[in-house]
C-alpha cells in the first residue's frame, strides 16, 4: 500500500469484498444541521486516512497559496475502514464532524446511512463553485450515490481508477512468444498466450497473475461476470445469481488458470514471487494506480497497456474510486464547497493532483480524461488506454451491511474447493449463490 493511489487508499480495490462493513440504519445522506459560513477568512478541516496525509497536504498547501485568506488544516486519522466510519459517525452526533473528509466506494454508503455526508446533489445542480455534475463520470459518481435514495450524491470521485490489460515483453521474447495483447483479444487468447509462455519458458515465466487472485476479490470477475448477464447483486430483488449457469462459465474460464497460465492457487496472493513487478510474471490485469509501482520495479524491461480482454464483445475492465465529501454537520459550508471547486478545476486542484508529488491521478472527469497531464509519461507508450478503460469501466454495486464480505468470503471458499478439493464448479458455486443470498435477507445498508 506504499506506492499506487489506490494501495494506499485503505486498498480499496484488492480488499473491498473482504472488509466487512459497518452495518447502519436506512436512509441517506443530509442536508445536515450545519451552516454556509464565509469563505474568506476561513479555515477548513479536511479528515484523510494517514497513509495520504502527505497527499492531501500538497493540495492544501497548493489551496492556501492561491488563497492567502483561506486556511485549511489537514487531519489524518485511522487506515482501518470500520474504525474510520465509527469515528465519523461519532463526530457527527457530537456536531465535531470535518469541513470535507476522505470516502471511499465502499463505505459511501454505510456513510450516507449515517448521515454523516451531505448531499452535493443541490449544490451540483446549482453549478455552485463552478461544479457541474456533467463534468463528471456517471459511473464513478454513481458509486457516491445512496442506495437508499440514488437521486442523492454524497461524494464526489477524485480519480477514475480503472483496470486494463499490463504485458511485459521482454518476458514474452525470453519465452519465445511473439503475439503481444491487442484490443480484440478476448479471454480465450488471454489464457492461450498465458499458457504458452507458462510452457515454453519451462514455468521460469508466468504467463500472467491469477485473474481471481486468492478467490475474495472481484476487481476482475465482476465486471466479466456482468458482461454475461449475471447480477452479482440485484437491488430490487436482494438477491445474487453468482451460481448461474452464465456464471458457472464465467468461473471456469478464470479457474483454469491457475497453475498452467498462472501461478498455482495461493492464499498469499501478494507473494513478490507473483506480482507482476517482480518482473518475472508476463501479464496482469491490474489498475491504473499500479503503473508507478510497475514503471519504477521494470526499468529495464520493455512493458507496456492495452485494453482488459472481451467478454461478448465487451471488454471488461472494472474500476473504483475514493472520494471527496461535505460533512452534514460542517458549519463552514461555503468554504467547503469553494475548496471543492478549485479541486476539481482542471487547470488548478487537479493540475496539482496530476503530479508525482500529489498523486499522480486520473482526473473523473471528461476533460480530465482527454486533456489532462497525467497522460504526459514515456512509459507506459500506451497509457492514454487509461482514458478508454475508465469512460468504459464497469463498477460493482456494494451489498448491503455484512452481505459484502459474505460475498467474498463464499467465492473464495467456491474457488477453493474447485481447485483444492476438485469440487464441480456448479456445486461449488451453488453453496456460494446460497450461502450470500442467506445474508442478504436481513443485510440492511
């Protein structure tokens, strides 16, 4: 979590279907007891997890030098999501809660549930601050959206973090294999070039890290489970159809891969040995926020990006975001949104947010995404692909309360017994379908 954006934010991706959320009552976020407030001569508190107090310190720093009469203090607090949440929660009951604070797509909700984030959707309407929601990805700022009243937006995303497709060809050429990944392979030649590398090189080169990693993340199968039609969870119904027979094929074609195209199952799925960085791994399907980590660990190799295999015609890359909120509570409103503003504004907040020293994101927006520096990088040659996989990312909706980490617990007890145990992958997936579909039943957001 040292290195990428999206590591360091509470690795919000690699670990989200196993952290088990604080269950809270309905509703959704709140137009809050709090009051505007003035801008100048104001001072801000901004609440981040502390592995991006530095982070958010260039920002402030970047804010308060444009803005002499402003200020803003920064407040790192907990990395550990449930105690993060509890801590706001608490804050908001004693009227103690931040100007603006850090969110994340998974505990948005649990967030909103308690009333702890105000709702943007007036102010955004009103292109308070110059903020319009057009600007923005639907799908990232859908993440920020309740489930209890979607019409509500109780955050906005700060990067555009998506999935696509990593390749390292000086590990192909040591293999012997010349057909490198085109935007029209499809999971078929995924696994056919994986394995052929995994053979020829005698195992000294995996073909690629295991797409389901150690079975609890969906960063991977979700999206390519939706692109077959499967509802990895239905809202209206409160349900999961993961053991469907389109499911089933999903599975298999990720299952297979391991020990003949990948690494064999492991428990440790960050074994350096495993990593793609280690520089003895071929392939990856890995996020954006990963490319500092790749670019300073292969050096010397020859690397480069391109789209996530298709599914049907689809290409499945998934994605997700942290994010950016009000707190309900705040008595310095304006001043809150006017920070918001200059953040978001492509030739300020985000111009700082682009850089190495700030993060080095992908701004969520439509200009962000054609115009925006971060695109300006030698290597990877292909990193504007990132542009494509983020307007066209797929993002999970999160189950309710403790449903979440039943889910990735249930799929990572289906891929073992499938791959351990030499369980059917329909029996196996069943149990799981079952066992999650049990949670949600009484799982409440």
């Amino acid at each position: 979590m040292k290195s990428p954006i999206r590591r360091r934010a509470l690795a919000v991706l690699a670990a989200a279907v196993a952290i088990p959320l604080l269950a809270a009552c309905s509703g959704g976020g709140s137009t809050g007891a709090g009051a505007a407030g003035s801008v100048d001569g104001s001072t801000i508190t901004i609440a981040t997890i502390s592995q991006l107090k530095t982070q958010f310190q260039t920002y402030a720093d970047a804010y308060m030098k444009e803005y002499p009469k402003r200020k803003v203090k920064i407040q790192a607090t907990t990395d550990d999501p449930t105690k993060y949440s509890q801590l706001l929660a608490t804050e908001r009951i004693s009227k103690s809660l931040p100007d603006v604070f850090f969110n994340v797509d998974f505990l948005a909700n649990t967030l909103a549930a308690d009333h702890v984030s105000l709702d943007l959707a007036p102010g955004l309407a009103a292109k308070k601050d110059g903020l319009s929601l057009s600007e923005f990805l639907p799908q990232f700022v859908g993440q920020y959206r309740p489930a209890t009243d979607t019409k509500e937006i109780t955050g906005l995303p700060v990067s555009a973090d998506s999935t696509a497709l990593v390749y390292n060809k000086t590990l192909f050429q040591k293999a012997g294999v010349t057909e490198y990944p085109t935007p029209s392979w499809t999971w078929d030649d995924y696994f056919r070039v994986a394995k052929e590398i995994q053979d020829k090189s005698g195992g000294s080169v995996l073909g690629t890290v295991a797409p389901l990693g150690d079975g609890t993340n969906l960063l991977v199968a979700g999206p390519a489970l939706i692109a077959s039609g499967v509802k990895v969870y239905d809202p209206k119904t409160k349900t999961t159809d993961i053991g469907s027979p389109a499911a089933d094929a999903v599975w298999e074609s990720m299952l297979k891969f391991y020990g003949s195209a990948s690494g064999a199952y492991t428990t440790t799925p960050n074994d350096p040995s495993t990593l793609f960085e280690s520089g003895s791994v071929a392939m990856a399907i890995a996020s954006r926020g990963s490319i500092a980590t790749y670019r300073s660990a292969l050096a010397k190799d020859d690397w480069d990006v391109t789209e996530v295999p298709t599914v049907d015609g689809t290409h499945v890359s998934g994605g997700g975001s942290y994010g950016l909120s009000i707190g309900a509570t705040s008595t310095n409103q304006d001043a809150a949104w006017a920070f918001l503003g200059w953040f978001y504004d492509q030739d300020k907040g985000m111009k700082v947010a682009q850089t190495a020293d700030g993060g080095g994101i992908i701004p969520p927006t439509k200009d962000g995404l054609t115009s925006g520096s971060w695109q300006n990088v030698s290597t990877p040659a292909n990193i504007k692909v990132f542009a494509t996989t983020a307007k066209d990312a797929t993002l999970l909706v999160q189950l309710p309360g403790t449903a979440q980490s039943t889910l990735g617990a249930a799929v990572q007890k289906a891929v073992q017994e499938v791959v351990l145990q030499k369980m059917p992958v329909k029996q196996a997936f069943d149990d799981a379908q079952k066992t999650v579909n049990d949670a949600l039943k009484t799982a409440q957001y």
